[in-house]
C-alpha cells in the first residue's frame, strides 16, 4: 500500500469510529423520554428531531462511502476514478478520502445533475 493510502486508510478509519459513536449516541437519546410542557417545547423537540434525523441520514451516506473506500484500499483498486479509470489526484483524496471519482469526472456528473434538477 502506497504511504498516502496508509494515511488516508487511518484516517478513513478513524471517520470510521467517530461516525460509529455517533450513531450509537443518537440511538441511545432517542430512548430517552422528554418532559415537554407546552407546544413551545413540543416545536422546539420536533425541530431537534428533524435535524438531528436529517443530520444521522447525511452520517449514513458518509459512513457507506467510507466502508466502500476502505474495501477499495484493501482490494487495491482505491484512487482510481470509477468513471473514466484515471488516478484520482492525491490532494482531492485527501480533501475528500472517500472520492470515487477524479475531479473532471466529478464536475460532469455535478453538471449533469444539475440540469436534471432544472428540468
């Protein structure tokens, strides 16, 4: 394993770790029950369970592209764009350890769905 992916595969582990304990501290406050007084703590509940739901479904995305990255370092096929086959730059996979795809390809498919949304 080349030097750069022994660092990014420490890193996607420790993402790895801190998504995890995430998870498992929004698992144990959503058991816990809130004494709620008034519909002023009701709206204020509900906006917190809104957010920290939207905030766990972003953490899930994150935390399969992780798991998908280090299985990529371990097959031997990591930074290597799943799109055109290029390497993806050094820097953008440390920016971003969980790229799938080169910078140029990235930009197409923003593009592309871009327009889609527009339509």
């Amino acid at each position: 394993m080349k030097k750069n992916f022994q660092v990014l595969y420490q890193q996607l582990l420790e993402r790895q770790s801190e998504l995890r304990n995430a998870f498992l501290r929004h698992d144990e406050r959503s058991g816990e029950e809130e004494e709620l007084r008034d519909e002023g703590d009701f709206a204020i509940a509900s906006a917190e369970s809104f957010l920290d739901d939207t905030l766990m479904r972003h953490f899930r995305i994150e935390y399969d592209e992780i798991e998908y990255a280090i299985k990529k370092i371990e097959e031997r096929t990591y930074g290597i764009c799943e799109m055109c086959g290029d390497d993806i730059d050094i820097e953008r996979l440390f920016a971003k350890p969980h790229a799938r795809y080169c910078i140029v390809c990235h930009e197409h498919i923003e593009r592309e769905n871009g327009q889609r949304r527009r339509r």
